[in-house]
C-alpha cells in the first residue's frame, strides 16, 4: 500500500499533479462546460445532497449571541481558529484562552453552482467551486479575521467531509503562501483533547479531499444527469442519486415481495404439566411445545392435523426424557458506531436517524455543565469504526469497578472488530467522552432528548468494557406415549448465574422472536429427573400463518445498507430523509413504505440506469472511494469508470422514456366548489385530499376519517373511527368526543366479543390474524375464536388468561400524546 501522503494544500484540482488547473477550479471564471454538456436546473427542485443537509445543520444551531461574538474583529496576531459550528466555537473558545480566536464558517463555504452541472468532463471532471451568495458575508468575515490573524488552524471535523471544507476555507480566504496554516483534528470536544491537537497540527490531507470530491463530483452527475429526466417526462421536484436511488429499490423491492406472499397456515401445540404431587404449587408447574412425532419435527398443517394431534395425546401418559443444564455466556455489544446507535436508538427512544443525528452534534459540539462550562459529552458521531483509545478504557475500568465491583471487570479490556463491508478503523467509536460523567448527574443541564441519548451511549459504552453475562439455562423434554407413536415436548427456563454487563445494559432486537435465552423472560422450571411422571394440566392447540419479511423501518434500513457497503455513516440520516422529502417513501407506523410516485421513479431507473441502483456496483463505487482516501488511486480514472457508460445510458433514456402518469387515487369526496371528485394527494407532511382541478380549483381537505363499524363500548352510542394523531400514528378513537374519550392504539373488531369476558377485541400483528382483548388482555386467534373450539383448547384459553397482563397501558410519553389526539 502507498504511503499515506498529507501535503500543504496549495493545489485545487481534484488531484494533486493537477497543479496546471489552480486557476479554473478556484473562482467563478472557472473554464466554463459547453451548453451540451451542462444541465440548467431550476433553484426550487435542484436535487438535495449530504453537503447540503449538513451545512444546514450547522447553520441552525447558532446562537444570536455566538453570531455577535463571531463578527467582532480578531486581535492583530492572534492565532486564528476556525471550526464548523457556532457552538463548537463557543465551546472550544474556552479550553484556548487568550492569544487565540475561534470563528465558525457554519459549514460549507464553497460549492458547485445550483444553476449547471458545474463539473468539467472534457477535462478530467474538474469541478467549478463558487462561494455561495448566503455564504458571501461569512467569507467576507473570516478574510479579514485571517489577514489578521499570525496564523491559521482549520479545526473542522474529522473525517472527509471535514477535511474537505479546510481545504474549501483556504481557497476562500486566499491565506494559502502568505500566513502558517495547519490542520487540527479532535475526536471530543474537550480541554485535553483540544489543546493536544493544537499542540499537533499537522497538514491538509489531499487523499482525503480527493475523496470528497469524488463523491461529490459522482453525486452531481448522477444527480443532475437524472434529475431532469424525471422532471420531464413524470414531475418536477424529484431527484436521484447514487445512495438514494439504491435505498428506494431496496423498499420497493421488500414492498412487492410482501404483496406477492401467499401465507402458508400451520399449527403449533402447547401444554401445561405439573410435578405429581398431592397439592402441587405453581412454582411445580411449567409450560412445553410438542417439538417432535414419532421422531420427526412436528409439522401440523391444518385443523384436522391439530386436532387429530389433541386427540391422541389427551390419552397419553407423560413423564420427563431428559434434563440438560449447561452454563451459557454472552459477551457484551461492541460501543456505538454511527449506524448501530442510529438503529438503537431507533428500537429503544423511538428517534428517527435525522433525529438521533441533531442530537448526537449537540453532545458532541458542547453542553453547558454547572461544574465545567461548556464541555462535549461524546465523541464525533459520524464513525464506523469500535475502535476505543486506551485512556478511556482504563478510566471506563476504574467507573465499573468502583460501581460494580472487580468481579463485573474482565481480565483484560476487550478489542472489537468491525464486522461490516468497507469499515475505516482510523476513528474511535461513539462513547463518553468522560464515563464519569455519570448521565443522572448531569441529567439537568441536559434536554429530555439529550438525556436520553446520551444515556444510552454512556450505558453502551460501559456495559462494553464489562465482563460477560452467565445464565444457565435448562432444557426438559416429556415424552407422551401414545396409542400409535411417541410425542416430545420441550420446555427451557433459565436463570441469570451472573449479570455482569447486563447490570447496565441490554441490547435491543429488531424481532424479539429471534432473541435467545438472554433476551426472553423464561421462568425457572422445577426440579425434575428422568423418568418422572408429570401430570397434565391443558393442552392448547394455535393456528399461525407464515409471515412475509416485514417492512423496512429506518432502522432495518441502515443496518442493511451498511451491511452492503452502501454509503458511509455521513450519508445514512440524508439519503432516508430525502427520499421522504421527495414523496418516494412515507413512515407509517414507523415502517417505510414506498408510495406509487416511487415506485414510479424506481422503475424507471431499474430499466434505464441499472448500475445507478444495483447495490454492488453501488459498494464496488464506496470502495473505490476509500482507496481515493488511501492514496491508492487517483480521482480521473474512479469517475471514468462511472460516468463513460453513464452518459450513453442518459443518452438512450431521453429518447427511450415516455411521459408517465403517476395516477392519483379516488378519495370519493365530491369537491363543494368545482364539483370534480376529489383525489388523494401526498405531502411530506402525510396524505391529503386535494381537488384535481388545481390551480383553477385550490380546493383541500384532511384525510377523511376511516368508519370501523364498531360501537364505541365505553358509551354505547359513538362509533370508533380510524385516525391520525398530530405525530402522524393511527390511532382509533370514539366519534362522539369530547364527550367520549375512548381510544385504542390496536384496530377494534366488530364481532366476536372477547370469548374471555365478552370485551371488545383488536387485531395484532401484521396478518390481523391475532387478536387481543382490550379488557383482560386474553390473547387469541381469529379462527380460534370464530369457531367452537373443543373443551381442551377452551380450557387452555382461559387459563392462558389467568395472570395474564391486562390491555396494554399506554406509557406517559404515549399518554401525552393521547393528550392531544383530539385536539
């Protein structure tokens, strides 16, 4: 592998040989591309990109105080600091003191043109950089503050994107050759950490800036290749993009196997045994499944089948097979990643990746504590790295060990490997930046979303430096002989040994289905030995229908685009927010769901641009850049690779592609004011009804509410309809409000009643086939319920009730929003 090379950046080419192109790559009078080969994109609809949306967020976390403080002038020959973010700049200002200034450039500063493609491809594709109107006066201003200043340290963040922004920032200011300029990088935002980089600056490195310009110069020309395309011939607004356009097949693909599932029935059988005593007691009860017949799995695929089953065994005789005990031991998860804390936080607070991604910069940039001022409780949060430095191991051993004691540490501090496709290890994992900031003692100073991420950091970054958890788990099989063949039935239970780090934390799981023993809440079994009798108490036979794979929820989504290779940590919050924003994908109940407008666009870009979307060339593209990173290639022969069968398919697509409709659905309202009925329109607010006779006719309306058909049975008068809650969530509540505040979050049905208590039954799952009791929570099935079940499974019924949690109990924050469903 070459040497990783860091040079002063004196050159703004893509390339570093590329000396000769200074003057074209570096201001307005950039050689200018020729009418053919440039695209005139209106301002309104121009394709959003990562760059974008990160410069946005910087922008909108400036104080007014900390814009004032930015616009007074430097001292003459202090030391110029420039960083990113206000806040940052606030922060950090502390931690240098006097004889140093820090400014904020709120992201960006340079950047291709909205108006044209603003890339070369004649010549090498060497990009045309403008400063930004909006960006004039912030440019203008550190100008003055670098001619100032002695000299010039660019502290934006550490990784490409960072990288590439000092660059930026020299050519903007033009300091590069008359003052000393460095380049400082900080993975937390503290005192230590930020006077240490200060006192080891090094230079820009152009491999890393290489880098980000390759995606950028790739993203504009898918983006602004495409983008017109759509415009034409289905509607204006919409985009593509390399990661994006992947991320949309993805959902639409997932979508079509769904509604092409045909669900296969089968049945399972369960049993309650108990120890043969005289009065046995409840901890001498457990519960089994029938795992096997005559020797081979137990597969029932009917009523008949089940039955016949039931049949058989309520003759049998029962005793135990077999005993196993064995010691298990599970390691703890490795600390947050970018994608995997945007997943957990996800499963567990419920953030969505844009959210969990605000709130993670504002734990980074700095919190104001009453003992230290303004300190970053975290590290940069865009890593995919596990890697941990040595330091905050060893003071995240002496926190476990004061807390927990000795035995919860582990010999040796753990050492985690990156398992995903195209991992940079050169970063530290998300973590703390102190474990002994304990999340309760500075919970205060902290928003309620500030506190609940930084918790669950701080939880899983501890927990990842503690010993394993031991459970020993039990296993017993019962034997049923019956008049023709045997019967097994198996039952585990388990018990916590040791709980080392699940003292602190447990991770969550996207199907809880799939969990192990850790995961799942098995009673302890009773003492029992081979070839002891058993007693038993019900058999409950239960009809299931396989399930289709469920929808992506932006979680899932991120978990499997990293598993590909398919964009980096910066880019997974912007590409599912913008294929939201484009109306291709909406969240219902928090799963992604493609509308028919991106369905539409897939199609189209799956017949005409196939490697645009195919996921592997798409990771092969992610891979190339992270060699541009290495020093292992060069800029000219990366996008070569892309853009010369990339123009010859745009080519073919203008001419092969036809105006497409994208038909609106019927609302079946008549419109009041033009009569013309009424159409289902998508906003990246939700649905809506809008009369098609627009501009003429500006007619719109909520979403109708949907009719159930089921009395409401807390009035006896109101029926309950389907709704929308402010946050978007469907809930079904009373139609007499406020006289009646009925509400479930379940889907009510009609008929039957609860065959437990005679209470209104709701569907779970995602097949309806399930139903609960929003009364005494009886848990069932459809055909269970709608048919005479034979006494055994009547009597299972009632007894899987008994001790059964009631309906489910909304928590407070879902209890707030009750709060406000009506309003």
């Amino acid at each position: 592998m070459p040497t990783k090379k860091t040079t002063t950046p004196r050159t703004s080419a893509p390339t570093a040989a590329k000396k000769t192109t200074r003057k074209t790559t570096t201001t307005a009078t950039a050689k200018k591309t020729t009418a053919k080969k440039t695209t005139t994109a209106p301002k309104a609809t121009r394709p959003t990109t990562a760059r974008a949306k990160r410069s946005t967020s910087t922008e909108a976390d400036g104080s007014a105080s900390v814009r004032a403080a930015a616009s007074s002038s430097v001292p003459q020959g202090s030391k110029l600091v420039i960083v990113e973010s206000p806040t940052k700049a606030k922060t950090i200002s502390k931690y240098l003191g006097r004889g140093f200034a820090v400014r904020a450039s709120m992201g960006h500063v340079r950047d291709l043109p909205k108006s044209k493609l603003g890339v070369d491809v004649d010549n090498e594709f060497t990009p045309q950089y403008l400063i930004p109107r909006d960006k004039s006066q912030t440019v203008k201003g550190l100008k003055a503050d670098a001619d100032r200043a002695s000299a010039i340290y660019l502290a934006t963040d550490p990784d490409r994107e960072g990288e590439a922004i000092a660059w930026h920032l020299l050519a903007a200011t033009g300091v590069d050759g008359r003052k000393p300029v460095f380049r400082v990088e900080f993975h937390e935002v503290t005192r230590d950490a930020v006077q240490a980089a200060i006192a080891h600056p090094r230079q820009i490195d152009m491999d890393l800036v290489n880098a980000q310009q390759a995606r950028r110069i790739l993203d504009r020309l898918v983006g602004y290749g495409i983008s017109p395309i759509l415009w034409k011939k289905v509607k204006g607004g919409l985009s593509a993009g390399r990661v994006q356009s992947v991320a949309l097949r993805m959902i639409v693909e997932r979508e079509r196997e769904i509604e092409a599932f045909v669900p296969v029935e089968y049945w399972s059988i369960e049993a309650d045994f108990s120890k043969r005593l005289a009065k046995p007691k409840k901890s001498d009860q457990f519960h089994a499944q029938l795992i096997s017949i005559a020797g081979k799995k137990a597969e029932l695929h009917d009523t008949t089948e089940a039955h016949a089953v039931i049949k058989a065994l309520q003759g049998a005789a029962y005793a135990v097979d077999s005993v196993k005990t064995r010691e298990m031991r599970r390691n703890p998860s490795a600390p947050f990643t970018t994608s995997t804390l945007q997943q957990e936080a996800s499963r567990k607070l419920g953030f969505g990746t844009k959210k969990t991604m605000i709130v993670a910069q504002q734990l980074y940039e700095g919190i104001d504590l009453p003992t230290e001022g303004s300190v970053g409780l975290i590290t940069y949060m865009r890593t995919d790295s596990t890697n941990i430095a040595a330091s905050a191991q060893a003071e995240a051993r002496e926190v476990i060990a004061e807390r927990y004691g000795a035995a919860y540490l582990p010999p040796t501090p753990p050492v985690y490997t990156k398992k995903s496709k195209g991992a940079q290890e050169a970063h530290e994992a998300i973590r703390p930046s102190s474990s002994r900031r304990d999340p309760d003692g500075i919970k205060a100073a902290l928003s309620a979303e500030q506190y609940k991420l930084y918790k669950l950091i701080w939880q899983r970054f501890v927990a990842s430096q503690m010993a394993a958890a031991i459970l020993d788990s039990t296993t017993i099989d019962v034997a049923a002989k019956g008049p023709k063949q045997a019967y097994i039935f198996r039952a585990t239970g388990s018990v916590v040994k040791f709980p080392g780090f699940l003292a602190v934390y447990q991770e969550g799981v996207d199907d809880p289905a799939a969990g192990d023993e850790f995961d799942k809440k098995s009673p302890p079994l009773p003492l029992l030995v081979k070839d002891e009798p058993l007693d038993l108490l019900d058999l409950s036979p239960d009809q299931h229908f396989t399930q289709p794979p469920p929808r992506y929820s932006e979680a899932t989504l991120v978990k499997e685009l990293e598993e590909q290779g398919i964009g980096r940590p910066s880019t997974y919050a912007p590409t599912i927010g913008t294929i939201q924003e484009r109306g291709y994908v909406i969240r219902d109940e928090k799963k992604l769901v493609p509308t028919e407008l991106g369905i539409v666009v897939n199609d189209i870009l799956v017949q005409h641009f196939p490697s645009v979307v195919d996921r592997n060339f798409t990771s092969e593209m992610e891979q190339e850049l992270d060699d541009i990173a290495n020093g292992e290639r060069t800029i000219a022969p990366v996008l070569h690779h892309f853009y010369d069968p990339f123009a010859i398919a745009l080519s073919h697509a203008e001419e092969a592609i036809g105006p497409v409709k994208v038909a609106d659905q019927p609302a079946g309202v008549t419109c009041e004011k033009c009569g013309r009925e009424m159409v289902i329109k998508l906003s990246r607010y939700g649905k809506f009804i809008a009369c098609p006779g627009f501009p003429e006719c500006r007619n719109t309306k909520p979403m109708p509410e949907t009719h159930t058909g089921v009395t409401c049975p807390k009035c006896s008068q109101g029926e309950i309809l389907e709704r929308r809650s402010k946050k978007g969530r469907t809930f079904y509540g009373c139609n007499r409000y406020p006289e009646c505040d009925f509400v479930l979050w379940d889907r009510p049905i009609a008929t039957p009643p609860c065959p437990n208590c005679g209470g209104l039954l709701t569907e779970k799952g995602r097949d309806g086939q399930a139903v609960r009791c929003s009364v005494c929570g009886y848990v069932g099935t459809r055909s269970a319920i709608g048919s005479a079940p034979p006494p055994a499974i009547a009597a299972v019924a009632r007894a899987s009730s008994n001790g059964h949690n009631p309906a489910h109990e909304p928590s407070k924050e879902e209890m707030a929003e009750l709060d406000e469903l009506f309003a």
